[in-house]
C-alpha cells in the first residue's frame, strides 16, 4: 500500500476528528474502536506503544490494561506524572482482531504503514523534546526499522527531537525477573536515562 499523505494539521483536535473517520483504514471494518491518546498534549515527553488491546478497546485510551498500568509505574519510577508530564499514543489506532482463539493480534506490515502518517502527525502537533518508542512495532512505525533488544536505550536524533526505543511493558509482563541484565532491570535504567536527558534538556 502506498502511504497515504495527509495534509498538515493546525491542531490536534483537528487531526483527531479526522482520524474518527480515516478512509482507507485497513481495520475498519474490524469493528473495533479507534483510540489515540491519553495524558497532556502540552508534555515534553511523548510515548509511542504498539496497538490498542480489548481493554484499551473498550475504555477508548491507550494503555489503560496491565501493560498500561505496568507503563505508568515505569514512568513513575522515573519521576514522569503520567497524566501530567506525558503524552501517551499508539503506532496503530484500532486493535488487530485476533485468530485462532487469541482476541487480538500483531499490527501487520501494512496496517503499521497505513497509520504511520498519522503517528507522525501527532508527533508534529505536540511537538515534544523526547520520544519513547516502546517495542519493535513503534521502531518499525518511526525508524522504519526493529531489533529492540540492540536498539533500546539508545538516542537517535530526528527532527530535533530525542528518540530512544525501549522494551514493550507487555514483554517485560512476560519476562517478570528483575536479576540484572534482565528486560525489567534494562528499562529501569532507560527510564532512568530518560529522566536524565529530560532534566537535561528541560531543566526540571
Ligand atoms: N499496548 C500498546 O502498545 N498500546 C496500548 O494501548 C495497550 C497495550
């Protein structure tokens, strides 16, 4: 598929309006809702997560589920307000349906690239310093590439703005130990490195 180009949005309220109506979207027919965002369009901070799941789904904001609720104490334990100091979206806006008994499923290829425009919209629009891309779906949407275990913890610069990847709080839901080394202990040390270039660049 061939990316759709959008006009540039004077505000986000305007952007968001037009995505409850995006024509060509891949999972419209789906039936599930669309779901864009929490927090404060005004934050510095910006977090990028993969797909909306059932409950996301359901309650119309992004992480809002256990992966969500691990995400806000991650922010937390690097002194970030969840509702204060961030902006939260997705690399996709509606949630992949799931086969085969599982109630969803990975954003393909083609869905990723289909709401890449808008990803990069919101983007534009709240203008943040700092982007946290969390798993290889948001690297796939935002660098166009994956690998996140090799990527993670790194700043790349774009647009004058600081991007890091960091690992999915789902994975680190599936992988709960805390030894060093381990996923949990490495995103403790990136949320960490966040808080760092945030002061840095902020001076909070
Ligand atoms: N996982 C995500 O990446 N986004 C959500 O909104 C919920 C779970």
């Amino acid at each position: 598929m061939s990316q759709i180009d959008l006009p540039k949005y004077t505000s986000l309220d305007e952007l968001f309006s037009d995505m409850m109506q995006m024509t060509g979207d891949p999972l419209a027919d789906t039936g599930m809702n669309v779901v864009i965002s929490r927090g404060n369009p005004k934050a510095r901070l910006l977090i990028v997560g993969e797909a909306p799941g059932p409950q996301e789904n359901i309650q119309g904001k992004p992480f809002v589920g256990r992966a969500g609720q691990l995400l806000d104490k991650i922010l937390e334990a690097g002194k970030f307000d969840p509702e204060r100091d961030v902006f939260i979206t997705n690399s996709v806006f509606r949630m992949p349906p799931g086969e085969g008994g599982k109630n969803f499923r990975k954003p393909t290829d083609k869905e990723i690239e289909y709401y890449r425009p808008y990803v990069n919209e919101i983007i534009r629009l709240v203008d943040a310093l700092i982007v946290l891309l969390t798993g290889n779906v948001a690297c796939q949407s935002i660098l166009g590439k994956t690998g996140i275990t090799s990527l993670r913890g790194q700043w790349t610069q774009l647009q004058g703005r600081w991007i890091m990847p960091i690992f999915h709080p789902s994975y680190l839901l599936r992988n709960p130990s805390k030894s060093p080394g381990s996923p949990k202990a490495l995103m403790w040390d990136d949320i960490r490195e966040a808080r760092r270039k945030y002061d840095e660049l902020i001076g909070e």
